[in-house]
C-alpha cells in the first residue's frame, strides 16, 4: 500500500507539472479565481456536504471530522470539466482539467492528523473583443492564468465520545497573471500591459461534529464551521510592452514604477465563512443531509485593477444531499455495496457585475466503488451553470467527471502473532 502510494505521489506530480489550467472561466479574472476545491469527491456527489464523516473517509472541508477517522487515509481527486460559454454575441466550447487535492490523515490513540495540497482557486481565460468602426479596427486579447494554492495540517480529535473538535492551519500561495494585448489591423506592432501578483497567507479553520445515536438504528449529524477573515499578501508587478506580431518578439517592454502608486505590495481580504450542517442517517446504510454556508461581503478585491461595475456582497451555499448503500457487507452481489450519492448545490458566490449576482447551482451525483478491503474509487458527476446572459453578461453551463481515490491502511498495530 506505501508503496502504491508512493506512485500516487509522483503521478500527482506529472499531473501537476503538465496541466493546463483548472478552469476556463471568464469570471476567473475575478478576486483570486473560480474557486474550483469544494471538498473531497464523495462530499461534492452529494451536493458538497462537509457534514457527513465516517471512519474511512478524508473529509477535507471538516477538521473535526478527522476525529471520527479509525485507518491511515490517503486520497487523491481529478477533475474534468466540459464548459459551454453562452452570450448575446457567440457560442464558444471549452474543456479543462486538475488535480483537486492530493492528502493524508493518520490516526494515533489520542488524536488523528492529517496533512496535504490543494489547487484551491484558479485562473484561465481567453477572450477577444473586437472594435471594427474605429480606424484602423482593433482587436483586444485578455489572457490570464494561475491561481492560489493550499498547503494545510489538520488536528482532529474527541473531547467526548459523540463531539469531535478540529483545526486547521492553511499556508495559502501562488501567482496569478493578467495581460492585454491590443492588435491594430494591417499594422504589425501591437501592444500589451501585463500583471503579475505573487500571493501568500496564513489562515485557519475551526470546527465541531456532534454525532448522537436517537434511536437504534439512527444516528443524528450536526456540524459548525467556522472560517475567520485573513489578509493575503500580494506582492505586484506590471510591465507595458510592443512586440512584433510577424516575428512574435518583443521590441521594447517598460516596468510600471508601482511603488509611486503604493500598489507594489498590497493586500487582499478574504472575508469569513460560517457553515452549519444537519442530518440523519443509519451507519453503513443511508443518510440526508442539509447544510447553509454564508460569507460576509467585501473582500477579494484586487487593487491592481480599478474595476467601477464590480463588487463583492455577501455569499452563501445551500447544500442538500445523501447516499444509499443497498447491503454494505454483501459477499454474492458487487453491486450492492457500491455507495449511491445524489445532491444539489445552490451558490451565491459574492460577485456582483454590473448589479449582476453571478450565482451557481449544481445537480451531482457519485457511485463509491469498494475493492481492497476499506479502500474504494468514488466516480463523481455535476451538471452545472454560473452566471447569466442578463446586462451582456456570460452564461457558463458545465459539465464535470470526477475521479477519487481513498486507499485505507493500518498503522501503528502491533502483531498478536508472529
């Protein structure tokens, strides 16, 4: 198994260093990019419950579900989306694809810890727009790409048997960089602005899971989080440039003197979250869930960019979801103990373009595959849309296929027998 995951590791790696971008959306240009981590995939089938938690399973999204957890854990997600752009003007298709997370989570006697990375936003866009009544006709080319990454240690463990408390400390960093290329018809030169932010943090996350058996067979979830309010540092530049478009080389490139404007270091707000979750459920067979995300408003705004018809308001999420195993401990029928999820996902993600609420909503759905003992493949499914073509806006209408895998082992047992 060590060794099996030892491949995952360098897999992930590969997968890492040769991948184009997470995301394809326009609306990535935005604060620090689509957020594209909403939890492990068996959490994101069933709608992107952080509640539920069981003993085989890393939940990324709840430290105090690491308290429940009983093997060492290692679990890696992919993802690949298909995305339809839709506007007034045009229809345009794209596809990207990433590496959600890659983690692990130990269990000892007195507490379980765990540890990992994660892409947690990103950027990529590709956008031109055209304007044929000036003379001579100019094209603009938006280009951006990057996002931010999470590296966290997480402490869960039991104060008493049915409440497990937990923390998390992200280091959060990355780079993000914005151009604009300005072309001239029948003139060779062009010219481009360029951004580029380098960006790094510290936060972390707290929370409680209440797992209290009501009757004999059901087992009552309850669950808060909470995510206090962190500044990011941004360390910035930018350079005005003229190339050649027949030679594709650069004749002449300035750096904008940042530090005169104060805008060489600067910070963004990320602003707090609050999660709450409840649900019911008989352990090893099915549950419901329901949980409400909310964040305050205002923050994520990158001062690098003066953008008048852009604001950051007040988010939230409404998670509904559950699965379904027929008979966990069939030996005769396979399919009967694959793990059935089904979830919605409705999100207002804070943005607000042109007096717009770019909103999302979610239907996802997930089969959990056993082999190997504890360890199992979870198959996840979302078809999605963000966004509206209302004020000129764009539609984004998705379509995602997620891959996880979650290897369980023991460690820390001593033989019995020789």
């Amino acid at each position: 198994m060590k060794k099996y995951f030892l491949s995952l590791i360098l897999f992930t790696f590969c997968f890492l260093g040769f991948s184009q971008s997470g995301t394809s959306s326009p609306y990535s240009f935005y604060g620090v990019g689509i957020n594209t981590f909403k939890g492990s995939i068996d959490n994101r089938s069933m709608g992107g419950l952080s509640l539920y938690t069981d003993s085989i399973h890393l939940n990324l999204t709840n430290p105090a579900s690491y308290s429940q957890l009983r093997r060492t854990n290692y679990s890696l997600g992919i993802t690949y989306d298909s995305t339809s752009l839709k506007s007034d003007l045009a229809n345009e298709t794209s596809t990207s694809a990433n590496v959600n997370y890659l983690a692990v989570g130990i269990p000892t006697n007195k507490f379980t810890f765990g540890f990992g990375i994660i892409p947690q936003t990103s950027v990529g866009y590709l956008l031109e727009s055209s304007d044929k009544e000036s003379i001579p006709n100019t094209i603009d080319r938006y280009n951006g790409e990057g996002g931010l990454n999470t590296a966290f240690l997480t402490l869960g463990f039991k104060i008493f048997k049915k409440i497990g408390l937990g923390v998390t400390a992200n280091y959060e960093f990355g780079n993000l960089r914005h151009s604009t290329t300005r072309f001239l018809e029948n003139i060779e030169k062009a010219s481009r602005i360029e951004s580029n932010s380098s960006l790094s943090g510290i936060n972390f996350v707290y929370s409680l899971l209440l797992r209290e058996k009501i009757s004999n067979k059901l087992t009552l979830h309850a669950s808060f989080i909470q995510s206090p309010e962190f500044k990011l540092g941004s360390n910035n530049t930018q350079t005005i440039s003229t190339f050649s478009t027949s030679a594709n080389s650069t004749l002449d490139q300035i750096s904008v003197d940042l530090a005169s404007l104060d805008l060489e270091k600067t910070e963004i707000t990320v602003t707090q979250k609050q999660t709450f979750g409840l649900g019911i459920g008989q352990d090893t067979k099915w549950f419901f869930g329901a949980e409400y995300m909310k964040s305050n408003g205002g923050g994520l705004k990158n001062q690098l960019f003066n953008l008048n018809n852009v604001d950051y308001k007040n988010g939230s999420r409404i998670s509904i979801g559950g699965f379904y195993i027929p008979e966990f401990d069939s030996f005769t029928n396979y399919f009967n103990t694959i793990v059935y999820r089904l979830g919605i996902r409705i999100e207002k993600t804070g943005l607000y373009i042109q007096d717009q609420s770019i909103d999302e909503i979610g239907f996802n759905f997930g089969l959990g595959l056993p082999f190997q003992g504890f360890s199992n493949v979870n198959l996840g499914f979302e078809i999605g849309k963000r966004g509206s073509q209302n004020e000129g806006l764009l539609e984004e209408n998705f379509f995602s296929v997620r891959l996880g895998m979650s290897l369980s082992d023991l460690w820390f047992v001593k033989n019995k027998y020789n």
